[in-house]
C-alpha cells in the first residue's frame, strides 16, 4: 500500500515538476560525469533531478541571487549520486544554503582535548546531520571540469554518510555488501593515503582526503565520480566497494577523456 500511494506520488510530482527538455540538456552538457550515461539512466537523473527540486528548499545568505539554472547546477551534481540508489537516500533534511562565495562557519567546535575553536578558514561547503547542506556558488560553478574536486559530490557524500549518523566514512551499507570488507579496504586506503600526504607526495587525489576517515570517503567520491580511472588505478578495493555502495561504474562512461570545454555557462 505504502509503496503504492509512494509511487502514485512521485508519477504526479514528476508530471507537475517536469523539466523544459532544452534547460535540462544544456545543463546536462556541463557535467563529464553525464557523458557517458545511457539514455535510461539520463532519463533516471532527469526524474531524480526534478525531484530533488521538489523536495528540497535552496536559501541564500550575502544578498546571492539564486536563479533556476543555478539550482539545476546543483540539483544534477547532487543527484548523480543518488543515480541508482534513489531520491529516500536525501532524506530527513530539506534546505541547501547557497553563499555567493567561501564562508565563514559561525559555529565552534571542540577538539579532543577539549578546547573550544572558532573555525576562521573559508569553506567551500559544508554538510550538517540531520540539517542543511551549505555550498558557496563560487566552488560550486568551478565544478565543472573533471579535476576531482567537486563541492557538490563531496557535501552530498557526507549526507549519504550521515544516513547512519555522524559522518564518519562508513555509509549504511546494501544487502550483500560485507561491513568488514568496507572498513578493512577503507582502513588500509586511508593509512595509505595518509602516509603519502606526510612524506608530501603530490597526490593527484586532494591531500584533504588525509583529514579524517569521513573526508576520506567524501573526497575519494569525489574522485569516483571525476577521476575513476585514477581510484580505479590508486585503489580498486575502493573503487570496488564505492561501485557496490553507489551501483553505478563511471569508468565505463566516456566524458572524462573528452576535450576541456569552455563553460559557456550561463546563471
Ligand atoms: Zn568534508
């Protein structure tokens, strides 16, 4: 019955939230990572984008003027996660808060010998539990080269990881996926990975990635979704657990190889 009346729901929202066919390919376009997507799963990204737009409440703070290209932005590099996983996986929270540029977090935080900090660095984006998504729209309209670093996956991976509570590089694993397998292939990765940042290796993978096991596995989704090829080549446990957890395989795709575009973009 519930899924029943669920799928009633999301057949009417989609009939009403319908996106203009011409917007959606021009933004599409954008996106490497939308290359090399089947014309099912494109049309699976369009139904999810449209309603992630629905569901969720964009804000904006410092006077930013937020308009419907922008929020497509976002909305299309949010929901290539969720490709086959589904809209449920954003549950639990509705708005994203949009900064015209890096922002001042207002909150402290304590660290583990208990002092009190006010955090005075510039972030990019940040992902609350059970809250609101923050992203400056300076890093998120840099986004669309396939570098690996990706305001949007990265942020959106952090929720996926929250699921399950604080973020800490362990996302609610599928039926069939073994919890000992993820936290052994991930232990080892990061270890690694960590090893590599100390002895300052330059590491095609973005060093932050060394923070925590949390930013770990944000940033190597990141990498997933811009870079497989370099996961694939630096760590297949992980990029094999990460295919399991996100169902999908961006190696196959073909836009990562493609020419540097200009943007051309319009907001
Ligand atoms: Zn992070």
């Amino acid at each position: 019955m519930w899924s029943a009346f669920r799928a009633w729901r999301r057949k009417r929202l989609l009939a009403r939230a319908k996106l203009d066919e011409r917007t959606w390919r021009r933004a599409l376009q954008r996106f490497p990572f939308a290359q090399g997507l089947s014309a099912e799963e494109r049309k699976r990204l369009q139904e999810l984008t449209a309603l992630f737009l629905h569901d969720k409440r964009f804000a904006t703070a410092h006077g930013l003027q937020l308009n419907d290209a922008m929020r497509l932005h976002v909305a299309i590099q949010a929901c290539i996660l969720i490709l086959n996983l589904g809209i449920e996986f954003y549950r639990g929270w509705r708005e994203i808060v949009v900064y015209p540029a890096g922002f001042v977090p207002r909150h402290q935080y304590t660290d583990e010998i208990g002092v009190v900090h006010q955090g005075d660095e510039a972030y990019a984006g940040e992902a609350w539990l059970h809250g609101p998504v923050i992203l400056s729209w300076a890093d998120v309209a840099e986004t669309e080269y396939p570098d690996g670093v990706n305001v949007v996956i990265h942020e959106f991976a952090h929720k996926l990881d929250m699921l399950n509570g604080s973020a800490n590089g362990y996302p609610p694993l599928h039926r069939g996926m073994s919890r000992q397998v993820w936290a052994e292939v991930f232990g080892a990765a990061y270890k690694d990975f960590c090893m590599r940042v100390d002895r300052d290796e330059d590491t095609v993978i973005d060093p932050y990635a060394s923070e925590s096991p949390a930013e770990f596995f944000a940033v190597l989704s990141e990498a997933f979704f811009e870079l497989p090829d370099v996961v694939h080549a630096e760590y297949p446990g992980v990029y094999a657990q990460l295919l399991e957890f996100y169902r999908q395989d961006p190696r196959t795709r073909t836009g990562f190889r493609s020419q540097r575009r200009e943007s051309g973009a319009e907001y």
